[in-house]
C-alpha cells in the first residue's frame, strides 16, 4: 500500500510475555536441533533415519522414557510458537509505522531481504536446517497481506491452512500405503564428515545439496503463512496485553491448545514413523497455542520465579543473536572441527544430549543477560539496526 497508513492508538500495556515467548521459543527449538548435532551424520542424519525416537513402549527404560518425553515435547512445537511470534513482531512493525504515519510496507522489503542473507549465510557456514530464510520470504507475502483488508488477510490465512493439511493428510496416507522396508541407516561417508571431516569440506557439503536441505521452508510454506498470520490475529486481539481480554485469550488458548493438542500429538507419536508429518507439521502447531496460553498464565499468576522471567527475557530480547550463537556453539561442541562430543559419549545414552541443551541455555541466558547490562540489543539485532535505520543527513 503506497498510501500513508492512519496512526493506530494503543491503549493497552504490553506484558513482558512477548519477551519471553520468544525466549522460550529460542531454547525450545534447540530441545530439537539439540539432536540434530549429536546424531551420526548430523545434518544429513535428518533425511537418512537417523533421527527416530526409541520406542518408550517396547523398552520402557528411564533413559527412553526420558528421551521420548523431551522430544515430544519440543518436537515442531516450539518451531510452531518461533513462527507465530514472528508473525506478532511483523505486526507490531506494522503498527509502529501506522503511529509514525508512514507508509507500508516502506522499509520492510529492505529488512525481509536482510533477514535472508542472515539465514542463507548462517545456513551456508553454520546450520543446514535454518529457519530464517524460510521466514524471510514468507514475511514479504504476509507484510502485503497486512496492506489488505480483514477479509483477504482471513481468506489467505484459512486458504494456507487448508491446502498445508491437505498435502501432509496425502503425504501421510501415501507413507501408510506404503509397504514397510529396509530401515534407513545413517551415510557412512557423511557420519565421517561430521565426526572427521574439515568445516570447508562440511560447507562444501551443504551447498552441494542445497535443494533437499531446504525443502522444509517449501514444504511448510502453507503453514508458516498461517501461523505468521495468526500471530496477527492474536496480537490484534490482544493476546498478549494485561487486560482482562488478554487473560480471557490465554485461558482460552491453553484450554484448547492443550487439551486438544496432547492427546493429537501423543496420538502421532505412538502412531510411528508413518504420522511423523502429521505430528510435527499438524498437531503441533495446536500444542504451540497451548504453550502461549499456558505460560501466559504463569505469568499472570506468578508462578514463574522472577529470575527465569528474566531470563527468558533476556534471550527474547537478543533472540536472533541467541539463535545463531545456539547453533554454532552445538556446532564447536559436536562436530570434528571442534571437541567432536557426538563422536565420544558413545554409550552414555540421551543424557549428555539432554545436558548439552541445558549447558548450552545456561550460557545463552546468562550471556545475553550480561550483554544487556551494556548495550540495548543483541550483536546481530545491532547490526540488522545499524544496516537497515535510515541514515540522518547532517544540516548543511
């Protein structure tokens, strides 16, 4: 929309709930990337069979038990409340320029285009499964649809949703169609390059299989758009404000969101490999909304000691930085090119992975608590501001 957009009066005080969402987000995604790195072939191990859950049922071990438990509870949900909550600071932006009276989507091409680069360098020298470019170019679709009126913006979100479900609904009855075969086993050749092999030779790798490495943004490109908006929904509803609406939208959420998506999820995942999709990219989202309600009313409640609050604050506020930092310090931790833990603990079961998520947040929260002490935003959201603010021309 060229035309220059009318100021949008706020009248409700925000909770610090955004902040951390956004935290709790950030450490959530790694309860499963956190997998990702640990297993042999590491990446590549998504795509290979390297990544099934042990079966609680079969072998009711403490060890399996507790592996199950924590990735059932990550598992696509906090991928799900990462993308809502982008679609809530999409339209908080929106609003930001409505207030100032400019128009939009103004700048906003110029920072989706950023973001991108971000992700594809992050991708290229850090982290195949990254999400970033994924958000970047649904961000342009979603950033015009807020341009549109109600009605396209409810029609495009409805339309999202619905063709997303169709395709994981033919793509988990084709898998239940199919006859079960020779179980997939790690690459021989790619466990070696993670657990031996150079960082040159492991970009190198990434880029030479660019196309199936990131076919996840592709696939779920439906889903991000309803999620992303989603979040514009509920933020314009206000969801996340301390008023008594808000509170009634968080009860709500969590009463729905968990009550329905637990038993859906838990459903998926005793359904086996063949309703994988349907778990991670359909029923989790649900259990995401329960998530937002849910610790929505620990917060309104209390029931959140004042330390973790600020904590998860902390990284919500540097969540771009501590999204990154995440991933390349897993990476030095686990692969060859650094200590090679992925290579060592052999034996010791899910406990070290579940030690190196906690390790790994302690560090993240503790840093960017610090790191705000100094300065007002996270290293990388400084450099996106520093980049991206428009440059004021001195008097002549």
């Amino acid at each position: 929309m060229a035309d220059t957009l009318a100021p949008v009066v706020r009248t409700t005080t925000r909770l610090p709930l955004l902040d951390v969402l956004r935290g709790a987000a950030i450490l959530g995604t790694l309860m499963t990337n956190v997998w990702i790195f640990a297993s042999p072939g590491s990446e590549w191990s998504v795509l290979q069979g390297g990544m099934e859950v042990p079966d609680a049922l079969a072998d009711p071990s403490a060890a399996n038990i507790a592996e199950t438990v924590f990735r059932f509870l990550a598992d696509g949900k906090f991928l799900a409340l990462l993308t809502v909550l982008f679609g809530v600071g999409l339209a908080i932006q929106f609003d930001s320029a409505a207030r100032r009276g400019e128009p939009w989507p103004g700048r906003y091409p110029k920072r989706a285009a950023f973001l991108f680069v971000e992700g594809t360098v992050h991708f290229v020298l850090v982290f195949a499964w990254d999400v970033l470019m994924g958000y970047a170019v649904t961000a342009l679709l979603v950033a015009w649809l807020l341009a549109r009126s109600e009605k396209v913006r409810r029609v495009a979100m409805w339309t999202a949703g619905g063709l997303h479900l169709a395709l994981i609904g033919l793509l988990t009855l084709d898998a239940m169609a199919r006859p079960d075969g020779t179980p997939k086993t790690p690459d021989p050749a790619a466990v070696d390059l993670y657990a031996h092999g150079s960082w040159p030779a492991q970009v190198a790798f990434r880029l030479e299989h660019f196309l199936i490495l990131r076919i996840e943004p592709v696939f779920s490109f439906g889903l991000l758009v309803f999620l992303f908006l989603l979040g514009v929904r509920l933020h314009r509803a206000g969801a996340f404000t301390a008023t008594a609406d808000g509170r009634r939208i968080r009860n709500r959420l969590a009463a729905w969101g968990l009550g329905l998506g637990l038993p859906l999820n838990a459903a998926a995942t005793l359904g086996g490999g063949d309703f994988f999709l349907l778990g991670r990219y359909g029923a989790a989202p649900l259990l995401a909304l329960g998530y937002i309600g849910l610790v929505g009313i620990a917060l309104d409640r209390l029931w959140i000691p004042a330390a973790a609050t600020r904590a998860l604050g902390s990284v919500g506020r540097t969540a771009l930085s501590c999204y990154v930092a995440q991933n390349l310090l897993c990476m030095l931790l686990c692969y060859g090119i650094g200590l090679g833990l992925a290579d060592r603990p052999a034996g010791s079961g899910p406990w070290w992975v579940m030690g190196l998520w906690a390790g790994v947040s302690l560090v993240l929260a503790a840093g960017s608590w610090l790191w705000l002490r100094r300065f007002d935003r996270g290293p990388l959201e400084a450099l996106q501001h520093a980049v991206l603010s428009p440059r004021r021309r001195s008097p002549a």
